[in-house]
C-alpha cells in the first residue's frame, strides 16, 4: 500500500484509512482484531474511531487490536455528539472536548491521539472557544493534529480564519460524504480543501454498498447485503441511492470493472483516490472478504480515460452560485 502527505502536513498516511464502525456492532472482538492485523499487515497505517461508535465500544475494541503497535499506527478518532444524558456530554465546548478526549483516550488504552477530529459544527458553541480548547490539546500532547467532519466549505475557511487570527492550531483535514453517487462536496467543500491544503479523508466510499456490485437494477436488495437487513431504512435508502442517475454511474463502474479485471468496489474507491485532494477513503468491513476486495483498490491508479467515464456517467448538477460562476470563466 502507497502513502502520502495528509493535507499540507509532514504525516504519512495510507492510502486506505481503516473505518471502525462496525466494530462492536456488526463485528466482534475478534473479529475487529482481524480485520485490524490484515489491514496492518496490508501496509496500512490509518485507522479511524469516534466516541460516539457503539457509545465508545469501539474505540476500546480498536485500542486492544492496536496493541503495542500503536507507535506504528497513524489513529484518529472524534468528539461533539452525546455521550451522556447531561448537559455538557454534548457539542463543541471546552468543557466537552477536554472531558471527551480525556475518555476517549482511557477507552483507547493511548497517551495521544494523532487525530482529533470534530464530528460536525456545533452551532452554539463559538469558534474560538473550540480552537483554543483544540490547540490546548495539541500543545499539551494529547493530540497531534486536529481535523473536521460533515463540515460546510464556509464552516472550513471560518475556522481557518479564527485561527489563523488567534494563533490557534488549523485544522489540517476534512472528513466528509464522498462517492460516486455522492458528489456534493465538489461545489465548494472540496476546492476550498485543496486551495488551503487540507486532505480529504472521505466515508461512505462506496455509497453506502451501493457501489459494492451487489446490486441490480430492477431487482430488490439480496438478502445477504445490509440494506435488505435494516428493514426500518430500506425503503427510504433504495428510493434514494436506486435512481435512474446512480444506475448510469454504476453501468460504468461495471464496464470498467470488466476492463481492468477489478471489482466493482476497487474501481469506485480507486476513482476517490484519483480526485485531486483526496489523500485516503475510509473503508469499512463486515467481513475479511470485504476488507480483502477493498484492499484490491490500493496500489494502482485508473487511467485517465477511465476517471472521466466514471466522472461524467452522471456528473452532479451544479448549484447556483458554482453554476454561474463556471459559466462566466468561459466567457
């Protein structure tokens, strides 16, 4: 597996990041444990968890699959949604921030986070009491960098600005929804990260399975895939992902799969991998099967040809002001 540069800075990263979700929800212990030693043993050094994952189940989980690799292991992890019922186990605060990485690094058995991301904006909280908290962080050695999720491109270059103004850290990463079949991050969010050097470490790679090339058009789910499994969500979900444009752009993913001997997961993840910005996709394995078919996405690129068939099967529409101001530049 190659590595490379996280944004702007000097970390070394996988080329593949190591998703935790499913572990201690769909994934035992030692299940988990497996998945962590191969994808170790794969070359990857970029592991993902949230405290939020299984109410911290799975930072626990994946601390003891660590072991005593950790040094070798580039880990991240997040804070801002509710660990509690009280008041402050929620948001973006001083109060919450300093208590959560506190806790998430007694689950994670670590001096330090290389990692720590926000999960989302917190509206309620000012900025400036977040990136002080954050740079305290830094500062006192508990974490080493400090990144973003599920953030606007205004909420970005905000962010950046308090900092830059204050002195505090900058973040040096955006976590966001990124696939095939889910391309809004192109309009704003994903310029603003490459024009100020933020790397993209993007979830949901393969849209929610969608990508996967489990499924088909005109037929309903297979029984063995997780959306068939969540009945509450399966309709709402194939009404969404199962549309005439996502057929089009899984048509193509087929036909490239077919060209270059690749499945259909490999194909989607090596697009990600070749859209400027994106440093790592997040994959995330239910089984050794899937973590081995994901690690097939590593290690080659799709040539050029390819990445425009698959960008333009169903390009995004684009939104006003992005549509306007594209069209000016030609003029």
């Amino acid at each position: 597996m190659q590595h490379g540069r996280l944004g702007r800075t000097g970390l070394m990263v996988s080329e593949l990041c190591l998703g935790t979700m499913t572990f201690g929800r769909e994934l035992d212990e030692a299940g988990s444990e497996e998945i962590v030693n191969r994808f170790v043993e794969a070359g990857g050094n970029f592991i993902d968890t949230a405290d939020v994952y299984e109410n911290g189940v799975s930072e626990e989980i994946t601390g003891r699959a660590i072991g005593d690799r950790r040094d070798d292991v580039v880990l991240a992890t997040k804070v801002r949604f509710p660990m509690g019922e009280g008041p402050n186990d929620v948001g973006l605060s001083r109060k919450h921030i300093m208590a959560g990485c506190e806790a998430s690094l007694r689950r994670l058995g670590a001096d330090y986070i290389d990692l720590y991301q926000v999960h989302c904006w917190d509206e309620a909280t000012p900025l400036e009491e977040t990136l002080s908290a954050l740079t305290d962080l830094v500062r006192s050695g508990k974490a080493r960098y400090i990144g973003v999720s599920n953030f606007m491109a205004w909420q970005i270059m905000k962010a950046l600005g308090v900092s830059e103004l204050h002195g505090f850290e900058k973040f040096v990463c955006l976590q966001p929804q990124y696939s095939l079949v889910e391309r809004g991050i192109e309009d704003e969010a994903l310029p603003a990260c490459v024009s100020e050097g933020l790397g993209v470490i993007p979830w949901g790679p393969l849209g929610g399975g969608f990508l996967s090339g489990k499924y088909r058009r005109g037929e309903r789910p297979p029984e063995d895939s997780r959306i068939a499994g969540a009945e509450e969500w399966m309709d709402e979900y194939w009404e969404k992902r199962a549309t005439e444009r996502n057929w089009r752009v899984l048509d193509a993913v087929g036909a490239i799969a077919e060209e270059t001997g690749k499945s259909y997961a490999q194909v989607s993840l090596n697009w990600l991998l070749c859209q400027d910005g994106v440093t790592a996709p997040i994959i995330g394995a239910r089984t050794n099967e899937q973590l081995e078919d994901n690690l097939g996405a590593a290690g080659w690129r799709l040539d050029e040809k390819q990445v425009q068939r698959l960008s333009e099967a169903a390009p995004p529409e684009k939104t006003y002001p992005a549509r306007f101001i594209e069209g000016k530049q030609r003029v």
